[in-house]
C-alpha cells in the first residue's frame, strides 16, 4: 500500500511536470522581444507581486474601465 507521504510527493512531481510543460508552451505561443533594463524590472516585479497575492481582481478593474469609458462619451 502507497503511504500518503509517497503519494502526496508522486502528485508534486506531476505538479512540477505540468509547469514545465505550461512553460515551454508559453515560450513557443509567445515571441520573446526585446525590452529595456528598467522594463524587465518592472516585470519581475509585478510577477513577485502577483506570486505574492498583491493583485487587484479582474471585477474591480473592468468595472473602473466601464465607468471611465461612460464618462468620456
């Protein structure tokens, strides 16, 4: 019998597969480019930001949008 500890860490190594080939999707469906010093830092930092849960949910940004774009017309 398989004990949850060797389970949970076959599950992880799944886990971790999965990313890798998430990644290499990613890479092929989306060209690199070149960016500038300072644009690669802000990158990095609005990742860091969003692994650490600093995000601003979808709702409250779309419902700003629509009410700038009422505003303006």
């Amino acid at each position: 019998m398989v004990s949850s500890e060797e389970l949970l860490e076959k599950v992880y190594r799944e886990v971790v597969a999965i990313r890798e080939r998430l990644d290499a999707l990613e890479r092929r469906m989306i060209p690199e480019v070149e960016v500038s010093a300072r644009e690669l830092r802000l990158i990095r930092r609005r990742m860091k930001e969003a692994r650490e849960g600093q995000t601003v949910p979808w709702e409250e940004v779309k419902a700003r949008l629509e009410k700038r774009r009422s505003d303006t017309l």
